[in-house]
C-alpha cells in the first residue's frame, strides 16, 4: 500500500473525469434567471454552482440581464433527467455522464442520445476517492474493495453521478458492487457513517480537497485510508470510455496521520 503520510505524496486515484457544464438551451433571454444543477452538499459541485450562480449575478446580470440560479440535485444522472424535462438549463456533469449522454451508451442507454446537449467548458479533474475502513486494506489498491462484500458502502445517491461512476469503475475492475450493503447517501451522510461504523467503503468523486474526506480523516486518521490505482487497473476502468488518467493528491491536502 503507499503510504499516506503528511510528509508524502500519494497516487490516490487516476481520473480525468472532465466536470463539464452542458446547456440545453440555443439561446439566452435577457431578465430571467437559468437554473444550474449541480449536487449534494459536502462535494465540490454545489459550492461551485453556486460560485458560478453569485459570479453572474455580479458580472453578467448587469450588462446582460440574465443570470444562474444553482440548485441542489443527486448529482450527474439526475441533472440529465432535470435537462430533458426542462427544470433546468445548465448542469455541472462527469465526464462519463458527459459521453454516456451524447452516445445513448451506459446508464442513458435507456433513454437513447441527447443531442440537444452542448459542452460549455471544463471545470477541473474530478478525483474518484475510494475510501474504505484500514482493517479492509491489503494491498492497498481498489482490490481491496472486495474484502467489503457483506459490508456497508455509501455509493451515493441514487441516480447520481456517484453511483453511476464507483459502479462502472468497479465492474471494469470485477468488483462485484451487488455484494455489498450498498447505502444511498450524500457526501457528508456517508463520510458520517463511515465515521460512524455504519459503512466500511464510500466513493467520493470530487475535485480535492473534499470536505467529506477532510472530515473522515480528521475523526479517524488513522482508521481510514484512501485507495490507490495499479496501472493494469486504470487500463482496466479506460477500455470503454477512456476518460482517466493519473492524479497525484499532494501532501497535506488531507489530515493523513504521521
């Protein structure tokens, strides 16, 4: 297992799942308000929705008229949903759900193509934490992941792009995410029942630092750990859609223990 010291640098996770902004709309009225999706609390995507919603409000509104009003959803798979049926304009997306969406492919498979959708831009790398309790850990790596069938797991909510991506990483990786207990919480709800012994495992895809894994780590630095990503493994999680790559998470980003 790499170590995870305050003094070290740790490959947590091999990601590139671009965040991007899509808009379901052509063009823009002035003097009405557009609705951004964005996530639960305790991630990354609702405090930058409504960054981006407060940014246009000041810059935007008084020249244009328009302006962004963020709100809280269960993430990318129901941002989709809020788009197609028109209570929303814009959304903060994983990439996956991104290339799901455009092909018809994955979970928008049932729902086919979405060709009204557009990329406005990437926000920043999206890193899938894996965080599971240390007596679980091996090797280290997202293998470990299987020492947890029978135990609880926060996956997200449903129909988030937190379910949709820890349960396409894993099956790439024949992880078995059917043999967990699995609990359908947000960020904060699952890294308290982690804290809580209620769960043994979460994913936690955000950009870092992620106040969710700020607050585990700072409960039980020394009960909880990180996984990390082989590179056999990543090639794994790419062979679809290949949409990750390597991310380093700096020392001191996190309370790890010394």
């Amino acid at each position: 297992m790499l170590g995870l010291s305050a003094r070290t640098i740790s490959a947590v996770l091999s990601i590139t799942m671009s965040l991007c902004t899509f808009a379901s709309f052509a063009n823009v009225d002035k003097d009405r308000s557009y609705i951004l999706a964005t996530a639960s609390s305790g991630g990354t995507f609702y405090p930058v929705g409504v960054a981006i919603a407060t940014l246009t409000k000041l810059k935007v509104t008084p020249q244009h008229g328009m302006s962004v009003s963020a709100i809280t959803s269960a993430g990318s798979g129901d941002n989709l949903k809020l788009m197609r049926n028109k209570e929303a304009e814009l959304a903060i997306l994983q990439g996956l759900y991104g290339a799901w969406a455009t092909q018809g492919t994955g979970a928008m498979a049932p729902v086919g193509k979405q060709d009204y959708l557009r990329s406005v831009t990437m926000l920043w790398q999206n890193v899938e934490h894996f965080v599971i309790a240390k007596k679980y850990a091996k090797t280290g790596n997202v293998s470990d992941l299987k020492n947890l069938y029978s135990q609880g797991f926060g996956i997200g909510k449903r129909n988030s792009g937190t379910e949709g991506s820890g349960k396409h990483i894993m099956a790439a990786l024949g992880v078995d995410s059917d043999k967990f207990t699995l609990v359908h919480k947000g960020y904060a709800g699952s890294s308290s029942a982690l804290q809580n012994g209620q769960i043994a495992g979460m994913n936690i895809p955000a950009g870092v630092p992620v106040s969710a894994i700020t607050s585990a780590y700072a409960a039980d630095a020394n009960g909880i750990t990180v996984l990390d990503f082989t590179d056999e493994q990543l090639n794994k999680v790419n062979a679809e859609v290949e949409l990750w790559s390597r991310f380093e998470i700096p020392a001191n980003t996190y309370p790890w223990p010394n």
